[in-house]
C-alpha cells in the first residue's frame, strides 16, 4: 500500500512523480553545486552467501531502464555481481544535504553498449584498463607501471580496442530512496517501490 496523507497536495503531487525524472532533477542540482564529482556513488555488492563489500564507483549513464557504471569484470565487485546480480547504490551531496539509495538487480550491458562507451575514453584510461589485473594481488608497485608502458608500447597507434574483461553494468532499480536533511532531524524521506510495473511513493519517518 502507498502510505501519505491523502489530504495534503504536496504529498499527493509527489505519488504521482516518476522518481528517475526527480533523480535527474536532483543529479542537475549536484551537477552545479558539489564541488567534485558529482556523479560519485557507493556502489554496495554481496558474495552469494550474503557478505556484503562497498566502494565508490563513478555513474556514467541513466535512462529509463537504469543506471551504468563500467568496471573490470574480473574485479571483486565484479565476480560478486556474477554471483550475486542484486546490488545498491547510494549518492551523497554534502553541499546539498541530500541522499539518494537505489535497489535492485545488475544486469550486463552489450558489446555493443560497452564499445560505444570505451572509445569515448581517453588514451591513458584506455591503456590503464588493459594494465590493471583489478583487486588481484600485486606483489610491487612497479608491477602496473610495467604493464601500463607494454600495453602502451603495443598500442603506440591506432585505436585501442575495449578488452573482454573490461564492460559495464546498468543497475535496475525496484526501489529509490530520497532523502533530504531537514531542522531538528525532522529529515524527509520519500521511498519509491516498482511495483507490477508501477512506483508506488511511501513517506518514512527519518
């Protein structure tokens, strides 16, 4: 059931909003008013028994359909989403005072998606994403200066291609959360849940 005062419009105009649509109007805002990254999110995965590991990632891209991000697949979060393909992520404006936590299952991109993206990319993180064996162990720091110049060196010309390891993932979200602080920790939160196709709005006590 959607819980929020039927009586109060405000409540009753925001049931009705899509939460993508309020998420790009918020992302609009961090985009003119945090200082660095604003597209910077943690990015939550868990093993197939439940262990939970976080990091921050950058969002790359947002449609109806969800949010991407790009990664090594043979990274830890990686082989987690493999095995576990339900993820969340959560964005934070500290400039803003608001939050936003999004649910719901990965799902691979196509070659095609990832090539599109990967020959936007400069050289340098081109070459870095075939130097680096992502969160695997690596004995000396030099390790990844030596293989940065190989695949620089094999790659002097022409165009680097997007290795096999190397794609993206969109996020498809049954649940977003918005949160914005508010005086005296009367915070407003706003829960949005897919529902039969549908987002139905629920307001949480902070």
């Amino acid at each position: 059931m959607t819980s929020f005062d039927t009586k109060n419009p405000e409540d009753a105009r925001i049931a009705l909003e899509d939460p993508l649509d309020k998420f790009v109007q918020w992302m609009q805002d961090a985009e003119a008013n945090e200082p660095s990254l604003p597209n910077a999110v943690s990015l939550a995965t868990a093993t197939l028994d439940g262990r939970p590991s976080l990091r921050m990632v950058l969002l790359k891209g947002m449609d109806a359909d969800g949010f991407v991000f790009y990664t090594n697949l043979e990274s830890r979060k990686g082989d987690e989403m493999s095995a576990n393909p339900w993820a969340a992520m959560c964005f934070h404006w500290k400039s803003l005072t608001r939050q936003i936590r999004v649910e719901g299952q990965v799902i691979l991109l196509s070659d095609d998606e990832a090539d599109a993206y990967f020959v936007t990319r400069d050289r340098e993180s081109k070459i870095d994403a075939w130097a680096s064996r992502q969160s695997r162990p690596m004995a000396r720091s030099f390790e990844l200066e030596r293989e940065v110049k190989k695949f620089a060196a094999k790659y002097v010309v022409g165009e680097i291609p997007r290795p096999e390891f190397w794609s993206g993932y969109r996020l498809r979200p049954v649940r977003i959360e918005f949160w914005s602080q508010r005086p005296f920790r009367l915070h407003d939160r706003l829960q949005f849940d897919r529902v039969d196709g549908d987002w139905q709005m629920t307001r949480l006590y902070p």
